[in-house]
C-alpha cells in the first residue's frame, strides 16, 4: 500500500533528534503516513511557516502570532523553560540597563527568545541594537566584538562558562517570577490547516507516540541524538534532553497553554505583535 509524505521540520539539534527519533528509524507504526525530515535552524523554519511551506514544522510560540491563520498548534511537542530559559550572555555580568545600551546578538527576529528579551527589556527591538547571526555563532559574535551580549538558545546556555562568559540574565529564571512559576513557552509542533481535522488528528497521534517512544527508550534516543550534539558528550547531551523533552513535550497541559496565553498577550499589549492570539490546538 503506497504512504502519504508529509513534510516535517525541526531542528538539527539534540532535542528535537530525541523526539523525532522513532520517526527517523520507522520504530513506530505511523497509519499510512511516511515523513520526509527536513532539518534546518529555528529562524528559517519560522519564516518557511510564514510562507506555509512545510506540512508540519517546529516553530517559535512568537512565530505562530503570525502563522496562526495557516498553522494549528499540535497538543504534543512543547518546549519550555521550566526555571531556565535563553541567556543573556556577556564577557562581565552587565545590568538591564547596560544590556538595554549594548549590542546584543541575537538568533532571529522570530524566536522566543527574541519575544522573551522584547519583554524583559521593556521596549521593543527598534528602541535597542542587536545584531542577527546563526545560533550557534553567537560565541563567536562576542569573542570577535560583534555584539557586547549574546542571547543563548540551545547548548549555550549549558556551555557558556567554557567560553569565559558571565550571565546577566536567565529569561526562563525571570518569566517564572513575573508567572507564578508558569514555564517560559519556547517552541512548539504546528500542523498546516490545509489537512481536514481527521487528518490532524492522526498526525498528532503519531508524533505523540513519537515522542513517548523516545521517553521510553531513553539511552537509545540520546544515542541518536548525540550525533546533533555540537560539543556535547553524553552526559551532557542527557541533560539538554531533559531540559526540552519532558512531560510538557508530551502534553502542554493547562498551564502550558496558560503560559503561552500571557506570552502573546503581553507581547500583544506592548506592540510588538499585530494581534492578540486566539490558541487553536488540535484535539485529540
């Protein structure tokens, strides 16, 4: 019996490799459907949903305040930052205000992380200079005086003390004391409208047990997932996972959704989104 190919995006990073795992080696039973992986960094993932390129894609909680009338939020494949979240990162522990005054690089315009600065620095990014370079080149900005603060998502924020640098902010740390602990939504699973809801329905069970499969099979999904790994044995790579494939990556739950409601709503009262969100997840 012929499949049906749906595109997948993710990134090339540990995290979402851990996932989507069971995917990539055909351990699951995926009902009729097969997935063509398509790996790239978060910030082109977010502008392709823009362009509603890709079947189902990763993309940033910010990129879906302009992606929503073509995506729906899959209830599976959440990150969070529970109590840690993207660094600010500097060659000394710099202040807000310092931080406000300085160069700052960044991983794109559309992440999370972005959103989550915008919100920390209480202004929006035309009232502050930053500077856009791939994530994994941050280190290198501020090494070589391209930016005065990196902005760390990914392994930077578990490897920056390797690279002599000083934290002048966790923005997970800061969102759970402005939330009542609520996690700092971060990335989440998006599937295109044009699937009738059936069909949505089915993705969202397959990815689910996906991402189950992982959890269950643990040493064998970080195995996997090494190999996405950039400087990062075992160990380390164990508790990158852990941070970003956890029970929110198996269900948002109430919270997550609440959190991801005050993420866009005040994103949406400082202007720095054109609307406020209505949340569309598929329900399974």
């Amino acid at each position: 019996m012929s499949q049906r190919t749906l595109t997948l995006g993710h990134s090339p990073d540990p995290d979402d490799a851990f996932m989507f795992y069971a995917l990539a080696k055909d351990l699951i039973p995926t009902e009729g459907f097969r997935f063509e992986h398509v790996l790239q960094d978060i910030q082109t993932l977010n502008e392709r949903a823009t362009r509603g390129e890709l079947d189902i894609s990763a993309i940033s909680i910010h990129a879906y305040a302009f992606v929503s009338g073509q995506y729906a939020l899959l209830p599976s494949g959440a990150s969070m930052g529970d109590g840690y979240g993207p660094m600010l990162v500097a060659r000394k522990k710099l202040t807000r205000e310092e931080v406000a005054r300085s160069r700052i690089a960044v991983p794109g315009t559309m992440t999370s992380a972005f959103l989550a600065l915008q919100l920390w620095l209480e202004r929006p990014a035309k009232d502050f200079t930053f500077v856009v370079v791939p994530f994994d080149q941050i280190f290198k900005a501020v090494h070589e005086g391209q930016a005065d603060v990196g902005l760390l998502i990914h392994e930077g924020q578990l490897t920056y003390q390797n690279e002599g640098l000083e934290v002048c902010e966790d923005l997970g740390i800061w969102w759970g004391s402005q939330n009542e602990g609520l996690p700092l939504p971060l990335g989440g699973n998006v599937i295109h409208k044009r699937f009738d809801p059936a069909t949505r329905q089915t993705i969202a069970r397959i990815l689910a047990r996906s991402i189950d499969y992982s959890l269950s099979h643990r040493p064998e999904a970080v195995a996997h997932a090494l190999r996405y790994a950039r400087d990062m044995g075992v160990d380390l790579a164990d508790r990158f996972v852990g941070m970003y494939v956890n029970h929110w990556t198996v269900d948002y739950g109430e919270k997550g959704r609440e959190s991801i409601r005050r993420f866009l709503g005040r994103a949406f009262e400082a202007g720095i989104i054109p609307h406020r969100q209505e949340l569309e997840f598929v329900e399974v």
